[in-house]
C-alpha cells in the first residue's frame, strides 16, 4: 500500500492524501489551498493522478482546505462516492457553493481560468454520502472505515482505515476543548500508522476562561472609546462560537451594551444545519437549549443578509461589534470593514481562528503598520488582538493527550497540516516522550505502509 502526500505537508492548507493498493485507488481528504495568489495557483495545477481511476473519496470536515477542490475533481472525472458524516455533507453544499461563486468573480478580476463553477458542485452534491460516527463502512472489499469525533467543528471526524491487514488513522483536524457547542475530540486506541495534524503543534492556548475573559476586555474598551470593534470569523464554528459565548455574556450582564452585526450571508445559512444537526451539540448547548435558551439569538445582535444592510451598518451609531468572514481577511464584507475602520485608533481587530501565512489576517497579527486592501494601502491604527483559545485546533498539550491516550503504540507518525516550524515541534515532543518515530512529510512524498 503506498500513501501519498498531496497537500498539507509542511504547510497548513490544501490537505489531500492518495491512498493507493493493488485494487483501490482512493482519497481522504481534497483541500484547496489557502493564503495569497501563490497559493491559488497550486490550485489549478494538474492532478498527480487521474481524477476518473479514483474509486472514492473520505472527507474529514467542512473547511475548505480540506475539501475545496471537490467541485474541480468533478469537473476532471471523478464520478464515485464522497463520503462523510451527513451534516459535513449538508455544510459542503452550503459552503462551496459559496466558494464557486467568489471563485468565479476573483478568476474575473484576475482574468484566468476558474478552479470551478456552481453547476459543478451541483454534480459534485450528487456523490455525497452521509454517515454516522461510529458505524463500520465497506466502500470497496477489503477496505473499511470509521468516522468517529474530531471536536474540531460540527460534523468533523477523524478517519479510522482498515485495509491490508493494516489501520491507518487521519486525525483531520483534531479540536480544542472545552469550546462551545461541539464534544471534545475521541480517541483512538490503536493504530498501526497515524497522519496527525500540527496547526498548533508548539504552542499553548489561553484556558476558556482566559479566553472570554479577552472577548469581554475588548468589549469593555472599544465601548469606553465609543469605537468598533470587528471580528473576522469563519463563517462555519468560530462564528457560531462567538456568538455563544457573546449570549452567555450578555445575559449575564458581564459587557456593555453593544449593537452587534452578524454581518455574513454564510454564516447566517449555516445556522439551518447547526439547528439540523443539534443532536450533535455537547452536554451544555443542549442544556441551555432545553432551557428555552436561543444560543444563537440574544439582545443587540442584528442579522445582515443583504449588501444594502451591510453597507449601513456603517451609518449605525458606536460603540459597535461587527462579526463578517472572512476568517482570514482574505475576502468576504470583513475587508470592507477593515478599509473603513482600521484608520482610527479607537477600533479594535479580534483575531479568533488560526491565519495562514500571506493573508491580511497573518499581517494584522504580526503588527503590520501598513496593509494594502482592494489596492489601496491603509495605515493601521486600530489595536490587533488575538485570542488563540478560540481556536478550534487543539494546541501541544491536547495533541500529546491525543496520542497518549493510544494503548497500542502505533509504529509511526506523520505529522502534517502545519507550518514547519510547528511540525518539527511536534514530532521532535512525540519522539522525546512516548519513542514514537514521527516524520515531517514534504509535498508528494509517497511512502510504503
């Protein structure tokens, strides 16, 4: 059995591994990659395979870095089965769609070729199949697999595979508990060779009290300076998240009160498959859904759907909070946010999810006094700050319990879906304190299992 590195490998975005035996051809995962136009570009290159000889796909979760560039291999042939849990399925509908259509307008501006159009997610949405957690699935003789939870977003799973007598386990993105809405990620007691993803794989979190502690902190001062504060959130996880812990405080009287805008169209439609799918929230959302509690809907907050709306929010009276994707700052209404605001020193930025290397958020975080958007250079007044145990990737500490929670040692370790740096951390912590040998994979690396 050969197992190839496709993506996410010494990077954080665009994961995709070819799994390959003498009768399956087969990918878990088919992520685009993210982080400025370099990256885009990868995008269109060719498939180091034949999109129409794979057999079937396993996705772990909804981001598009792990299945963005689903609707291209349907375009190039493929035309078997993609499976994965049914509310990753209900959100990949929702969420490429979206991506074909900002793909189509910036291939416009940029005049070259679109990675996709809507009608091939349309074909696309027509091989997904639901699973449940926790159910054995045979797609082909001789090869079965697993989902069990990841924690890391609503629907999220880490892939058990059993083929040749051997198990391989892809952790997808593994989660960072305690967060709101979603269970803490499973574990796995054995596993003859495992992929582990390495986001935050030499880092420390805030607690979740620390956590919300900084939401309320910069609440309580953009108020005090009557400024505005904006939170680029993904449209998926860290958007509902916020708005969780926003509820929670607000009902408690512990910020001011403060107009809040959900200013994404996205985010706003994947509330449908949250409320769908509430079977899968933790023990305390459905506490406080039994309750009569909205957790989603709480005094202050407005929707804006329409472009007319989002564009008035900008008459509205301060102290304000606007909530808009991209998470990254790399697209979506939180540009036209920032253009407007980050000039004046009463405003604040929240960063609450991780940001890939070339992106606006990446240069927010790092202080950059001066950024260019929609061409135009902006220089940047307002005060970044950023909240690390927002993130729904686990940090060293959880990703070590990950691993030592396995009974049986597995034989080796790939650790990818991270910047090198991260990576090496990672693999040299696994090596010191559990002698496991853990490699950092380089982009099409193939190796023999």
């Amino acid at each position: 059995m050969k197992l190839t590195f496709l993506g996410a490998a010494g990077e954080v975005t665009g994961s995709s591994y070819l799994v390959e035996t003498e009768s399956a051809k087969f990918l878990v995962d088919c992520g685009m990659f993210q982080g400025g136009h370099f990256s885009e570009d990868k995008n269109l290159e060719k498939w180091k395979f034949e999109p129409a000889e794979l057999d079937f796909i396993i996705i772990t979760h909804s981001h598009l870095d792990h299945c963005g560039r689903l609707p291209k291999l349907v375009k190039n042939g493929f035309k078997g089965k993609i499976y994965s849990t049914h509310a990753t399925s209900d959100f990949m509908e929702i969420f490429l769609a979206d991506s074909a259509h900002v793909i189509r307008m910036e291939a416009r501006r940029r005049k070259k070729p679109a990675l996709y159009e809507e009608n091939d997610v349309k074909a696309m949405s027509k091989l997904l199949v639901g699973e449940n957690y926790n159910e054995k699935i045979q797609p082909k003789e001789g090869i079965e697999f697993r989902l069990r939870d990841a924690g890391h977003i609503l629907g999220s799973a880490i892939i058990e595979l059993w083929i040749e007598d051997k198990k391989i386990v892809f952790s997808g993105d593994l989660g960072n508990p305690p967060v709101p809405i979603v269970n803490p990620p499973e574990f796995i007691d054995e596993a003859d060779y495992v992929l582990l993803e390495s986001t935050y794989g030499g880092r420390v979190h805030e607690d979740s009290r620390t956590r919300r502690l900084m939401l309320s902190s910069a609440i309580y001062e953009v108020a005090t300076m009557k400024g505005i504060l904006m939170i680029p959130a993904f449209a998926m996880e860290r958007t509902q998240e916020v708005l969780f812990e926003l509820n929670a405080l607000e009902e408690n009287n512990d910020i001011p009160p403060i107009d809040i805008y959900l200013d994404s169209p996205l985010a706003i439609k994947a509330m449908s498959v949250f409320r769908k799918h509430e079977a899968l929230f933790n023990v305390e959302a459905h506490s406080l859904i039994d309750s009569g509690d909205d957790i989603f809907d709480f005094s202050g907050l407005t929707m804006t759907e329409s472009t007319e709306a989002s564009k008035a929010i900008k008459t509205k009276p301060n102290p304000k909070m606007i909530i808009a994707g991209s998470g990254m700052c790399h697209g979506g209404r939180i540009m036209h946010h920032l253009k407007d605001h980050l000039g004046n020193y009463k405003n604040q930025v929240l960063i609450v999810g991780y940001q890939v290397k070339g992106t606006l958020g990446r240069r927010l975080v790092e202080n950059e006094k001066v950024v260019r958007i929609y061409g135009q250079e902006i220089k940047v007044e307002a005060k970044t700050r950023a909240i690390g145990g927002y993130s729904a990737h686990g940090d060293q500490p959880k990703l070590l319990e990950w691993v030592e929670k396995y009974k049986k040692k597995p034989k080796g370790m790939f650790i990818v879906h991270g910047e090198p740096d991260q990576s090496y951390a990672l693999a040299d912590a696994i090596k010191t304190q559990f002698d496991i040998q853990a490699a950092v994979p380089s982009q099409f690396e193939s190796v023999d299992l």
